[in-house]
C-alpha cells in the first residue's frame, strides 16, 4: 500500500479552495486518459491450449512417450496406441482439473462501478467509470458504489461501507479532514473512499487520487496475479516419488539394455522392445490418473456430504497438512451480528441473554430473569428512538437489518426484552444523525399515551457524560469511565444512552438543546458475538494440533477479547498491523509464529503474514470472505472462502469454498483430508511394488534368455485397469480412530518409509516369482504362449486382489472390520467381470494377445494371491511383536 501522504499530496495542485465544483476541463481530462489509460484492470488468461500442453510435462509421460516412439519404430503399432490413450487420458484428467479453476481477477474487474457522477467544466454529469482520470471531482451520494479512490473534500453526513475492504463491520464516516502521519491504516483513513466500496448515507465530494491498477483494489488485483499457486505437499511427495521410481526404472533399463546388447541375449529391436516393456511395466503409470480420480471422488464426497466446495483437487489433501488456520473474525468466527449483552443502570447491572438479531432472550439480573423496570424501559425506547437503522423478517424468517449493526442490537434488544414486535408508541418529530464529529445520534419524539415531548440521544459514553454532567452537577464521570473501560477491555463496544424532556414548543433537534443537559439513561455493552459452534470447533483443532491465527481490523483489546471468549489458544499475544510494518523479513517470522492476534490488518499486511507462516515452514490455510482477503487467499496453501457471505472476489480466489459460512465445517474438512491422504498413501503403497512386479517378470526373462510373458499392452491393462478399479477402493476407507488427535503430518516428509521399502521390494519379488513360475510351469505343460501369458496376467490381478486387503489396514486383515469397506468388494467383482472379458472376449483377445482358458485355471490363478496374503500377515505380526517387545 502505498503511504497515504503520497495519495493525497497533490490536491492543491489541481484545485484552489471551494473551486471543486469547477472540475477539470474536458481537454486536460482527455490529456490525462491518454496518459494513465482508462480506469479499469487488466487480466491475463492462460489460453486453453497453453493448460493442455502443460499436462504433459512430467517425468512418466516423458518416458511413456518414448514408450511409444520405440514400440512405432519396432512396428508394434497395437502397443503404441494403447500406450498413446494412456498418455492423452493422463492429460485429460489435468486439464480439466486446471481449466476448473478460479479467475480471480475477472470479478475483481467486475466490481469496478459502471458510471461516475464528476464535474467538468463546472458541469455535472454522469460519464463511464472507466473514463475517469486523476483529479476528476467525483459527487458521491447514498447508494452510490466508489468509482475510484478519492480523497474527501466536501461531506453531509457521508458514511461509506468498508467491510469487504478492511474488514470493519460499521460504515465509516468520512470528512475533509486532513490527516497527521505519513502512513495511516487503510482503517483509519477517514477522509479517503476506495474503489468498490459503497456509499451507506450523506453525501460529497471527492477528487480522483488513483485509478486502474493504482487503486487499493487495484493493488489486491496485482497482488492475486502476482501470487503464484503453490503445489501442494503431497503432490510434491508424489513428483518425487513419481520421479524417483522414474528415475530408477530407466538406470535400470540403460544397465539391461547394455547388457543384453554385448551378451547377445537377443536381437537388437527384440531387446529393444523387451527392454521398453519392462519400462512400461515398471513405470507407474496409473499414479497420475489414480490419484486425480481418488480426489475428484473426495471433492465430490464433501461438496455432497461436508458442505464443502473444493475447486482445485489437490486442495483436498492439503487439509489433512495444515498446520496453521489464519481467519479473518467478523462473519467467520463472530456472528457479524452486533448484539447488546450489559445494560447498566444507576442502580443496576443486567445482562442480557440470546445473540444476533432474532428478538430471543431475557433480561438477567444475579442469574435470574427479571421483568424490565421504568429506567430500563426508558433506556430501551431511547436506544430504539435515537436510531436510522431498520430490523426486519425476509422470506425465510430470518431477521435482517437495514442500517448500522450497532443500531439493529438496540432494535433487537428493545423488541427482546419488552417481549412485542411492536415499535415504541410515539411520534417521530425530528432526527439529528449521526455526525462523527459530534458522536451521537437524537431524535425528537410526542409521547403517544402524554403527548409530552421528549429528546432521546445516544452515542459516544464520554460525549454523554458532558450531556449529564450539565444537568447533573455532581454526575460522577470518573466512576462510569471506569466502567465503560472496564466494558471495552472485554472486548466490548459501548454506547451511552439518555433523554431530556422538551418544551412543547420544542420543534426540532439541535446540539445547542442536547448540550444544555440530559437525565443520563445508562450504558449498554455491545459485542459481535462469538459463533457457539466455533468454541467447540478450536478445542478439536487445538487436540489436532492445528493453530488458529486472528487476522482483522478489530482494535487488538476487542481481538484479543474475543479470542480468550473463543478458546484462540492458552494465551493470547497480539499485534497490530502498524507494529508488523516495522519488523524485517525475520522478525515477522518470529511475529507470525508467535502471535495468535493480528489486529489493525491491511490487505498487503494478511498476505505478509501468511507468507511469513509459510516460509517458517508451516502449511497454511487462509479463511477470508472479502475482498481484502484475496491476496492472502491466493497465496496460502489453501484459500478458505465463504459462500455464502463471502464476496465474489473472495470465493474465485480461494481453493476451497464453506457453502455453509460455518468456520465448524474446516474440522470436518480437516478430518476429510487427513483420510483421503491416508487412503491416497495406501493406494500408491499397492500400486507401486505390483507395478515393480511386472517389471522384474520382464527383468528376469530377458536376463533368463526367456521369451518375454507379458507384452507392453497387458502390461499397460494390468496397471491401468486395476488402478481405475481396485484403488478406487481406498476411496471408500473409513477413517481410522484417532485420526484428529495426532499431528499434521511434516512439511516435506516424504509418504514412503523404510518399512514401506522393504514390504514394496518383497511383494515385487513375490508377485513376480509366482507369475514366473506359472508361466514356466504352463509352456512345461504345453500351453500356448498367449494361454501362458494370459494366466500370468490373472496371478498377478489375483495378487493385486488378496494385497489390497492387507494394505488397507495397519491391523491384521481378517478382523471384524474387514467388511467396513463394502464398496471394496464391488470394486473387487468389477474388477474379476474385467478379466473374464480380457480372457474370453475375442476382441479384447485380438487387442491384448490374449486366449481363451479353462474356468479351473483362471480360478487357480487368481487364487495363488493367496500367497502374498499369507507373507504380508506374518510381516504385521513380526513388527507387533517387535513392538511389543519394545
């Protein structure tokens, strides 16, 4: 953000005093177009061509293309085309994933207003917004969306709506006042109004000080398109897995190759296509495909299930990594529904029960419910009297307001504890809004059931208190200071509240009348209201051992506050956006790790932070609704938006998308993405060593002098086909017990163990040891080469059947659970309809080189699984016994 002294400088430049309704002059507007261009945002697309070809840029389809160019130059054109459509699926599957996400910039651009009101010449008129310049005087009025960002020279009562810029809840008043500091908080720049916000009520003027990209919005918009997406830990862990496994499969093939040239094992293009074929069979092509449709079943089952849009697939695992939450407060983990908790008397204290809007609750007192006295009354009809704010039902019965939140607790309040939905009976004379330089709102009202008259007022405790101590002589201002601070620090906002009774020749409010004294009323304490779901939500995300951060633009007292009612942490530090911008690189690491609060918050300051979290090495997760928020949202390694109040700017930046609001919805959404990385490891674990089986088949034969068994496309069958079937099962894995009491994972762990090794290798072994000798055993016997290999296939499906089994649980397999999981066992009969049609099907056995066999020999084939089954159990109970021992 630019500072603020360097916005407003030049006005003086452009304009003498009480000139402004002159504007510029045509021809110096259109100078100053050409010059700075039209005010509007450029974005940037990726054209779709560009997102396909960038599918293919991996290590396995590299070497899955070379595949297919060896197997076109040894003329086996059926393999390259099965090769070839494994390649393009691949492809397919990312680029639909890419092109899904969101554009950001475009909704920014959206919400740029369409046409401004400007003087010209010294003449009003409405010309496009995209046409304003620098110095342009802008007329702004109730109503009207910011066209630029102006400095304020002239106001009437002008209040602007922030909050999806700065994240405040209560329009801002805005004034020509200048401003002392040459940095002041986007917060607290009263006499500036930002691009996109809009106009609440009053009116004036403002002269252009940024346009386009030099906007506040503008710089979000640089800002989304600068933040490059990160990739998620576990695609990291499987690109280095993928390229690790890749890397290994083609040292080993170069050293086969070698070899087999200089021993003379075969001729060179049959060692060439041998040599590609145990490539192909190595290679664990299923891995992309497998894991993009495992989490595509996820992002599914939690947009159906856990209210819970995820927009980018690997997002989904990213959940289960989170260290961190950073959240902005009002809407998320506040209602953003202003409610009166304290009313204090002169001679008592309640409270007040029920929050948000709905007129539900008592008036308390030691703990009891009690029927509200004269003076409360009296308090309650001055709070509803002194207010411009409207509280009503829409459609679905939910309670609403029109105006200003402080004001709807007071609506609220009055209609709550006076048990009617009746307003107060008298009659409207006169109003003085609200003005802040005075501080408090009055109306002038005829008393329905006397026709006296009377001054109801409320605003600002110490602007009152000069009210009261007119009337009052001995009014003891020190004592309720005392209680107002004493209100503020638990984090609540106060309003004073008193009324006069008026001559009846008392016609309309002014300021002189209120300063000649008032019978002070009371005050009352405010607080947006922590969300009762949310306390719950932190203590199972604290036992998780995930951290929430408060980002916001709440003054630290009242953030800090809310985050002791909420249960944020332990203890609760905080810091203010002004004292982050004064720390280098190293000590906002130290600040971001160590604060649970950040109060006072810019736009650049949410996305500092986050990169601060992620740069000490912590997976980050940001949840924001507004437009403030999109920086950050784009830059953490998930983007949290809400649906339903977060704007459009917000929810196109995110990841993730809580169609619901509800901040309840990231522990099921944590939980979710622990379990579908937990069921994404098993998978690979399962994929990996079957897909080093087939290549040892083919190692071992052309080492052994042995026709190849397998052929590249029963290979590619093999491995395509069982990871679009049988890991389909993963998917469906409950999750296991304790799942949201251990820690995130570490950043940068890798998914594979030593232990993890050590079952892949002696599972590869095994099942290509079977296969092998079933295959000699069958040419012993006098089958045919395409029977032989035919049955080879159906063991090693038949081991990759009985090993899904032991991998899908740390325990032993054959347990009370083993039938949790019922969509395993579809899975597992499509799979077995799949190889009867690879086996009996003419046409599957004209593309695959496979035969008919008998109904006893593919069953026996499938069986001898078993025997993976068998070594891989007593593995699991060697290591509990070691552990037990331990």
């Amino acid at each position: 953000m630019e500072h603020y002294r360097r916005r407003t400088s030049d006005l003086s430049q452009n304009y003498a005093e009480g000139l402004f309704e002159n504007g510029l002059k045509n021809e110096d507007a259109k100078q100053r177009l050409a010059k700075d261009g039209p005010n509007k945002l450029e974005s940037k697309r990726t054209p779709k061509w560009k997102i396909f070809l960038r599918q293919f840029d991996n290590m396995i389809t590299y070497i899955l293309i070379a595949a297919m160019a060896m197997t076109l130059l040894v003329g086996d054109q059926t393999d390259t085309l099965v090769i070839g459509l494994v390649v393009v699926i691949n492809a397919f599957i990312g680029y639909f994933q890419e092109s899904n996400a969101a554009d950001a910039l475009d909704r920014i651009q959206q919400m740029l207003a369409l046409e401004a009101t400007v003087y010209r010449d010294g003449m009003r008129l409405d010309i496009p917004a995209e046409e304003l310049v620098k110095g342009d005087v802008v007329y702004l009025e109730a109503g009207d969306s910011v066209p630029a960002d102006l400095r304020i020279v002239q106001d009437a009562n002008l209040r602007i709506q922030e909050s999806s810029l700065t994240g405040e809840t209560d329009a801002v008043t805005k004034t020509a006042d200048e401003l002392s500091g040459a940095k002041v908080p986007l917060a607290d720049q009263t006499n500036m109004a930002f691009t996109s916000t809009s106009v609440a009520n009053g009116s004036g003027l403002g002269v252009v000080v940024a346009t386009g990209n030099e906007t506040e919005i503008g710089q979000i918009s640089t800002a989304v398109a600068q933040a490059k997406p990160k990739e998620t830990p576990m695609m990291k862990e499987i690109g280095n897995l993928g390229k690790g496994t890749s890397i290994g499969v083609l040292v080993v093939a170069v050293v086969l190759f070698i070899l087999g040239f200089f021993l003379k094992i075969y001729s060179l293009p049959v060692l060439a296509l041998s040599v590609v074929t145990m490539v192909v069979g190595s290679i664990p092509e299923g891995l992309p495909a497998t894991t993009s449709v495992i989490l595509a079943l996820g992002v599914s089952d939690m947009a159906r299930n856990k209210k819970t849009i995820v927009k980018t697939l690997p997002a989904v695992e990213t959940l289960g990594a989170v260290d961190v939450i950073a959240t902005d407060k009002t809407g998320t983990l506040t209602k953003n529904e202003m409610t009166l908790t304290d009313l204090i008397t002169k001679q008592e204290h309640y409270t007040v029960t029920g929050t948000g809007y709905t007129p539900d609750g008592e008036l308390m007192q030691a703990g009891q419910s009690v029927a509200p006295d004269l003076t409360v009354q009296t308090f309650l009809t001055a709070g509803f009297a002194a207010n411009d704010t409207e509280l009503d039902q829409d459609e679905n019965g939910e309670y609403q307001i029109n105006g200003e939140p402080t004001d709807g607790a007071f609506l609220t309040a009055y209609h709550k504890i006076m048990q009617t939905q009746e307003a107060p009976d008298y009659e409207s004379l006169d109003m003085l809004p609200f003005d802040s330089e005075y501080r408090y709102i009055a109306r002038l009202v005829r008393d329905g059931a006397t026709g006296k008259k009377f001054l109801y007022t409320k605003g600002s405790p110490d602007k009152i208190f000069e009210m009261a101590a007119a009337a009052e002589t001995d009014f003891d201002v020190e004592g309720w200071t005392e209680t107002v601070e004493k209100l503020a620090r638990s984090g609540k906002r106060v309003v004073a509240v008193g009324v006069a009774e008026v001559g009846t020749d008392v016609t309309e409010v002014s300021h002189e009348l209120l300063q000649q004294g008032i019978q002070f009323l009371g005050l009352a304490g405010i607080i947006d209201p922590p969300r009762p779901e949310v306390i719950a939500t932190l203590k199972q995300l604290n036992a998780a051992h995930v951290q929430v951060k408060m980002i916001t633009g709440d003054s630290p007292i009242t953030a800090t506050a809310i985050g002791e009612k909420l249960g944020l942490a332990d203890s609760i530090s905080a810091i203010t956006g002004p004292e982050w911008d004064e720390l280098d690189e190293e000590g906002r690491k130290q600040a971001a790790r160590q604060n649970q609060v950040f109060a006072r918050t810019t736009p650049q300051n949410k996305l500092e932070i986050v990169e601060a979290l992620e740069q000490s090495g912590m997976v980050t997760a940001m949840i924001g609704d507004g437009v403030n928020d999109a920086p950050a949202l784009k830059t953490a390694d998930i983007g949290v938006s809400m649906g339903v109040k977060g704007t459009d700017v917000a929810r196109y930046a995110a990841d993730m998308i809580l169609t619901d609001d509800n901040f309840t919805t990231m522990g099921t959404a944590i939980r979710e993405g622990r379990r579908i990385y937990d069921n994404i490891k098993k998978s690979i674990l399962f994929l990996l060593p079957t897909s080093f089986a087939e290549g040892l088949i083919v190692f071992f034969s052309i080492l052994l002098d042995m026709p190849l068994p397998l052929t590249p496309s029963e290979l590619l069958w093999i491995n395509m086909v069982s990871a679009i079937t049988i890991q389909f099962a993963f998917i469906f894995e409950p999750a296991e017990i304790g799942i949201m009491h251990r820690r995130p994972r570490k950043n940068g762990q890798s998914m594979v163990n030593k232990h993890d090794v050590f079952q892949m290798i002696y599972v590869s072994i095994i099942i290509a040891g079977t296969g092998l000798l079933g295959h000699s055993w069958l040419l012993d016997q006098g089958a045919s080469a395409a029977v032989a290999s035919t049955l080879m296939v159906n063991i090693i499906i038949g081991g990759k059947i009985f090993y899904l089994f032991n991998i899908r649980t740390t325990h032993f397999a054959l347990n009370k659970d083993i039938f949790s999981n019922k969509k395993a066992f579809a899975v597992i009969g499509i799979m077995l309809v799949l190889q009867v049609c690879l086996t009996y099907v003419p046409f599957m056995q004209d593309l695959f080189s496979t035969a008919s066999v008998s109904i006893e020999a593919f069953i026996v084939s499938l069986l001898s699984g078993v025997v993976v089954f068998i070594i891989a159990e007593l593995d699991k109970l060697v290591r509990k016994g070691l552990a037990k021992a331990r």
